[in-house]
C-alpha cells in the first residue's frame, strides 16, 4: 500500500510541476509619448512581477498602432525591447495623414504571446501640442504652450515647465525654481542672469523648454540657440602630434630616419662580414682539393 502512495505521490508531482512549467507571466505595458523638436515619437515599457517586484522585460517585440477618426487602428511599426524593457519608435511618415487630421491622439502597443509571458498592451491619449521658445529684449526667454483642439490652437494654463539652458547632465533652469506654471496665455518668461557661463567655442548656447510626463500633453522638449555664453576654451589635444614623448609610431620624423638607418647600417655590416665568411671558406676548400 505504500509503494501505491508513493507512486501516486510522484505522478501527482510530476503533473503539477508540469502546470507551473506550463504557467505564462503577466506583460504590463506602458506607453509615453514624447517631442522633440517637433519631432514625435513612443517609447514603450514593459514589466512583469518577479518575486513581488516589477522587472524588465527585454526581447519582446512591441507593436505599435494609432486610432483614426473612425476607431480603427492604423499599423505604426514594431520595435524590439532592449536590455531595460523599452523600445522607441518615431512616427512614421506613412502615418502622418492620421496624425495630422486629429486634435487628440490616441495610441496602442502590444506584445504578442511566447512561451514565458501572456500577451500584453497598453494605450495612451494625448493631445496634440506644439511649445515654442523664443528670446525677448534684455536676455528675456519665453516659452509658449499650445494645444490643438476643433477650433485651431489654444494656450494651456497650468502646466509644469522648466525653461533653462542645456548642459550636459541636464537642464539649468535659468528661473528661481526649477519649474513654473505656465499662465492664461500659456507662457512662461525667464531672465537670463547667468554670467559666464560656458558655451561652445563662439559662446552659443541652446535654452531649452521641457514639459515632463503631463498627463495632457505627454513630454515635449524645445530649444533654441543664443549667444549669451562664454566663449570656451578647449585643451589642445596632442595626442596626435609627433614629439619626443609621444606614442608608439608618433615620434618625430628625423628620429625615425636616424633610428632606422642605424639598424640598417648595423645590419649590412652584419650582412657583409657573413658574406666574406663564406667567400674564405670556398676559398679554403678549393685550395685544399
């Protein structure tokens, strides 16, 4: 009777790990939209509970749509997910008569189905909005945000933005805060106050307007290049110079040629002294016979 349990016991284990061999994982999807100098385009994010915490999901491939005026989708192209989870996707031209026909956009990603995870989506709607950066007299910069509704464009008010310049970990913002509201006319003004602060070799340099993850408008980033830097002053580089103390292959030229005729020299001495070597031997065995 016990062997009859056992066995019962291990066929019982064999099926049920079978089933959880068998169990899919969930796929969250989530979709932002983004702008970048009048450039759209989507990343897509996915994620699925490990352990209680939400990890990447790198390796599917996402597919992108947009909805049309009637409700029906319109294919916008697939995009890998990297290491992180997330796949971009610029709009494409081919979808442009869409895009511009509508004041609100609305998008869809999926995921298909594999052998470890369900198939997953996600939609996001967003409305379409252009933001504008422009210099006044006095070092003034403003940014003005627009959205699109029936009529043509109207300001926003109320919408998170930061106005600054761009450097290379970021964005400075050139305001007290490092975010402002943008007011009835949908503008925020900004007074450029700082001095000397580096630019490229003519002292330009590139303010920036960027709206973060609103739930209106999505993300959009603006900028515009001004003369109000310092010019900067970059080290010589003379990694590619020939001097004394340079790399390998990167000494002067009369060194070279002075080293190298010197192990030619050296060498045909050597070359001459063998080959007279073997002149007295033959000598030495023809006067022997």
């Amino acid at each position: 009777m016990r062997l009859y349990n056992l066995i019962a016991l291990i066929l019982f284990s064999s099926v049920f790990t079978g089933l959880q061999a068998q169990e899919k994982s969930s796929v969250t999807l989530r979709i932002n939209y983004y702008t970048h100098q009048n450039l759209p385009y989507l990343v897509a994010k996915a994620k699925t509970k490990i352990n209680g915490k939400l990890s990447p999901v790198p390796g599917l491939v996402a597919k992108y749509y947009i909805y049309n005026a009637t409700g029906d989708t319109v294919f916008l192209g697939s995009a890998a997910m990297d290491f992180k989870g997330e796949s971009l996707l610029y709009v494409p031209a081919s979808a442009q008569a869409v895009f511009q026909s509508q004041a609100s956009l609305h998008f869809m990603v999926v995921t298909a189905s594999n052998k470890q995870y369900d198939e997953g989506s996600g939609e996001v709607t967003v409305q379409k909005s252009k933001l504008i950066i422009d210099t006044l007299d006095g070092r003034k910069a403003v940014a003005t945000l627009l959205v699109k509704n029936d009529t043509g464009w109207i300001p926003m008010k109320g919408v998170e933005l930061t106005l600054g310049v761009q450097r290379l970990d970021g964005i400075l913002p050139i305001n007290s805060t490092a975010t402002a509201s943008t007011d009835s006319l949908g503008m925020v003004t900004g007074d450029y106050a700082i001095e000397n602060l580096p630019g490229d070799k003519k002292g330009i340099l590139t303010l920036v307007a960027s709206i973060k993850d609103n739930e209106v408008v999505g993300s959009i980033e603006s900028g515009i290049n001004v003369p109000w830097g310092a010019p900067a002053h970059f080290i010589t580089n003379h990694f590619f110079d020939r001097t004394l103390f340079a790399r390998r292959g990167q000494s002067p030229i009369w060194l070279e040629i002075l080293a190298y005729s010197m192990v030619a020299m050296v060498w045909g001495v050597v070359i001459y002294l063998l080959v007279q070597l073997r002149k007295i031997i033959r000598i030495g065995k023809s006067a022997a016979v």
